[in-house]
C-alpha cells in the first residue's frame, strides 16, 4: 500500500497535527476545512461566504493531491445551524450540480466557523 501526506500551498494552513489529505490506493481523503481565506487568514462573515469558501479550500487540496471536486465520491458536512440546510445546499449545487457525491451533514459544534467540510476522492488516473 502506497500512502502520500499531502500538504497543499495555497490552502490555509492546518491548526492541528493533521496533513491536509492523505493519498492511499487510488483515493484522496481530505481532512475537514473550513472557509479560513488562505490569502487573508480572514473568515467571511456570510454563511453563504463561508460555504463557498470552504469548497474553494477543498478543490486547491484536491488540485494538489492530483485529484478535483469533479472527483469526489463522499462529503461530510458539519453545520452549526442545520435551519440553514436549504442555504447549504444553493451553494452545495453550484459546486456539484451534476451527479453530486454521496453526502452526510451534521449538526456540530464548530469553534469561529459556521460550516466545516471533508471529502474522499478518486485519483485521476487510478481508475
């Protein structure tokens, strides 16, 4: 078995002994981000804000594992509010409008953010 940490430039930095993915046989499993911009290190005030920005932050991972949103199987999502569910879905689509990956969201407690996200994903080229 093959497994490559993966620590993405261009994607805000970890806050833990995390890497941001991890590559093993012919899949990307990225760990949960959240919609800090890696330009700024600000975190957008809108919900809508921060979920656009959270998928930006896992497509750069994706990118750099050799992978892409268009790639995803699975999503974990973590809400602080799920009455915003509906919201998060109008974004979601714009991210995966067709055939979208199979899909968890959860109400959590989240420290400063309102929404965190984590996904597993098909190497290109290893199907």
């Amino acid at each position: 078995m093959s497994r490559d940490a993966i620590t993405a430039s261009g994607a805000p930095e970890p806050v833990g002994p995390y890497s941001h993915a991890v590559v093993a046989n012919g899949f990307v499993y990225v760990s949960g981000q959240g919609p800090v911009n890696p330009e700024t290190g600000s975190t957008p005030d809108g919900f809508e804000d921060q979920v656009r920005q959270t998928f930006e932050n896992l497509g750069t991972i994706l990118e750099a594992a050799g992978s892409g949103l268009g790639d995803v199987v699975k999503v974990n999502a973590y809400l602080t509010d799920l009455t915003r569910f509906a919201r998060f879905n109008e974004v979601y689509r714009t991210f995966f409008a067709q055939d979208p990956p199979a899909r968890t969201t959860v109400g959590a407690d989240l420290l400063g953010i309102l929404v965190e996200v984590d996904c597993v994903a098909v190497v290109r080229g290893s199907g």
